[in-house]
C-alpha cells in the first residue's frame, strides 16, 4: 500500500498548529491517491485520556483515517526484531553513558553539535560486562557515515548529522528514530508530512531505512505554527486548542484553511483547490483570539 501518515504523541491535547499539520498530511496524502494513516507514537510521554481526545479533534476537523490507528506501545516484538536484524549485521553497540557524561565528552573534530562521541563504540567485552554491572546499556547504531542527504518537497536537497543515535534506550523502550523507521516501513508509508522541527532527523531515519532494507519516503516538512513572539507555538500561548478556540467562537477550520491560502469548509472541499506546489513562504504565526489572552 502507497500511505501518508499522522502520528501523534498522546502527550496532550494537539493544539492548532498540530491540527494544520495533520491537515496538510491529510492533503498531500489524499492529493497523491494515497492511504492515510494514524499512528499514536505513545513509547513515551502518555497523558491518560489524551489519546481519545485528539482522535476526537482529528475527526472534528473533519480528518478520516483507512484502518484503526495503531499503537506503538503494541509493536514491541516488530522493534525488537528489526534490532536482532542490526545487532546480527554487526550495526549496534551497548552504551553505558549517562547524558551528562555524554555532555562532557571531547567531541571529535568536525563532528555536528550534540553528536554522540563514540566513548562506547570500542569498549572491549571484559569493559562491557564491567559497566554492565553499573547500568542497564542503551543500544546504538553503529553508523557509517557522518551526514546522509534526504530530498524534501519544501526544503530540496537537506544533508544532516547521523551519528552514532540509539535504537533502544537502557530503559529498554525503542528510540524515536528506530520505531518511526520500522512502523513507517511496516505501515507501507512512504509519504511523511510532519512539523519541520523533525527535518534534521530525516538523514538519520532515511540511512536506517536502507540499513532495513526499507525504502526512503517522501518527505515534506511543513512550517511549524509560531506565536506572536516568533517562537514555536506551544499550549502556554493561551486559547490554542480546538476546544478552547471554538469557546471564543473561531472558525477553526477556516483558520487552518486560510492558513495556506485555501477556502472550503470540509477537507474535501479544500482539495479541489489543493496544489501541493502552491504554498505560503515562511512560518504561520498565530495569535489567539484577544478575547482568550
Ligand atoms: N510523534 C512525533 C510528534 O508528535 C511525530 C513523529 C513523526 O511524524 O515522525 O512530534
């Protein structure tokens, strides 16, 4: 199956910039003839009852989905074998560090800010069976290269850092990076709408889809809602949710419309117009109501 994808963490409620996100993925996908699909990435950072409610604001704004969203925390046994596959191509070290320790190594020369030293790649197996007896080990890739270059329908040609990122915390949760590679793969996507916070983790993801053996989707970072002080929109910005948007009497999905130049009271009706090569520059500020700040 050909699918794009929205993939919630149920860490809250999804405020108006999350709302576009899902619309726009919602658009590129459906635009393209393609599947649509929710993933609830909740490995982490679960908020009871959050996932319910943004499930309820998605089909609000009038947003469909082809099968039953799936749950990352169901999809252990998938990570765990994908792991098993690298660990048995000699791809993957124990790490013992603490993040602090990682802070305070030397970097090495020309390696990106906040890449991951390598103080563990070499541990031989008596040091490794030592620090094991201090601290469960997080997993980590053992990469190939420095940068990998990912095309994006918005930002074109993008070379980003891959370092030496962790598959599996010590805690024995999956990483971000590993569990989006292996579900995108798994769910058939290979179109991936998302926040362009998440643009300088694409060359990480797109290099471990190769080593899986999976193919590199499509990628389109969309700008990311900012507030009035220019900073990524956040729940503190004031009324920034569907519910509290809509007790301030905002036509929130005509917001979301305008916000990228298109009319149409349905997501259907805005994919008549819908261009995926027709876009506004730069980010979306919003401010909320003056009667909700
Ligand atoms: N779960 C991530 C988030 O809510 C999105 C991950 C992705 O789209 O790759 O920020």
């Amino acid at each position: 199956m050909s699918a794009g994808r929205f993939a919630p963490s149920p860490s809250g409620d999804l405020h108006i910039g999350n709302l576009r996100t899902a619309l726009l993925a919602w658009l590129w996908a459906r635009h393209s003839e393609r599947g649509f699909l929710l993933r609830i990435e909740d490995l982490d950072r679960v908020r009871p009852g959050a996932e319910a409610k943004q499930l309820a604001d998605l089909r609000a704004i009038g947003l469909t989905w082809d099968e039953e969203p799936v749950r990352q925390s169901a999809r252990h046994a998938l990570y765990d074998s994908a792991i098993s596959g690298l660990v048995r191509a000699g791809r993957v070290y124990e790490c013992f560090c603490s993040r602090r320790e990682i802070l305070q190594a030397p970097t090495a020369p020309h390696s990106p800010p906040g890449a991951y030293p390598g103080t563990c790649r070499e541990l031989t197996t008596a040091q490794r069976s030592e620090r094991r007896r201090h601290r469960p080990a997080a997993l980590r890739l053992r990469s190939h290269v420095a940068t990998f270059v990912v095309r994006d329908e918005i930002h074109g040609e993008f070379e980003g850092a891959v370092d030496d990122f962790v598959l599996r915390r010590g805690d024995g949760v999956p990483s971000y990076n590993l569990a989006v590679v292996v579900d995108d793969a798994d769910q058939g996507i290979d179109q991936v709408v998302r926040g362009d916070d998440l643009l300088a983790s694409a060359p990480r993801q797109a290099y471990l889809a190769g080593l899986l053996g999976a193919a590199v989707p499509q990628y389109v970072h969309v700008p990311l809602a900012l507030n009035a002080a220019g900073r990524r929109l956040a729940k503190r910005d004031g009324a920034v949710t569907l519910e509290q948007l809509r007790s301030h009497g905002v036509d929130v999905f005509g917001l979301l419309a305008e916000s990228w130049g298109l009319r149409g009271a349905s997501p259907h009706e805005l994919l008549r117009s819908f261009n995926p090569t027709v876009r506004p520059v730069g980010p979306w500020v919003f401010a909320p109501p003056a009667s909700a700040r």
